[in-house]
C-alpha cells in the first residue's frame, strides 16, 4: 500500500537558506529512488519552516529511502542539527 510522509521543519531565519538548499539536494536524490512517487518541498512564507510531503510505494520504500547515504548526508548532518522544531507525521494512502 502506498506510504505517505509530512513533515513540517521549524528553523532561525538565518538558517532557512542553508537548509532550503539541503532539501532541494535531498529532493533530486529522493526522485531517483525506485519507491519514491513523489517528494514536495514548500516553504512557508510566514515563518521560517519548510513542509515536505513524500510518497513512497510502500513502507520498504521509504525506510530504504531513510537508510540512504544521501539521507544521511542532508537530513540528518545538514538540516536536522539546525531545526527549531520538527514534526513528522506517517500513513497508509487510502484507495
């Protein structure tokens, strides 16, 4: 069943750029992953926060996605150290 990811990432003002960048990084490896049907980054123009939303063809999927050097590399050494704030939430994708 198809597994969705959002995630809402608070950070300083003069972080959003260096982490803007990082998921824009993360963004062009994730779409080349074979379980990965979608990957959205937004970031919203009233706060420092950026909300991704990803889709990946299953649950496998995704946790191949989060054992990834690229995930490694952007999520967890680049923009998780600088958050604020992190929420993330998971599902199924309902038929």
């Amino acid at each position: 069943m198809p597994y969705a990811v959002i995630a809402r990432y608070r950070c300083e003002p003069e972080d959003a750029e260096t982490i803007r960048e990082a998921l824009l990084r993360m963004r062009e490896h994730t779409r080349r992953e074979p379980g990965n049907l979608q990957y959205v980054v937004h970031a919203d123009t009233e706060d420092s926060a950026f909300i991704l939303y990803e889709q990946y063809v299953d649950r496998a999927a995704f946790d191949a996605h989060a054992a990834s050097g690229h995930f490694a590399e952007h999520i967890l050494g680049t923009v998780r150290p600088k958050l604020t704030g992190r929420t993330v939430r998971f599902g199924e994708i309902l038929p």
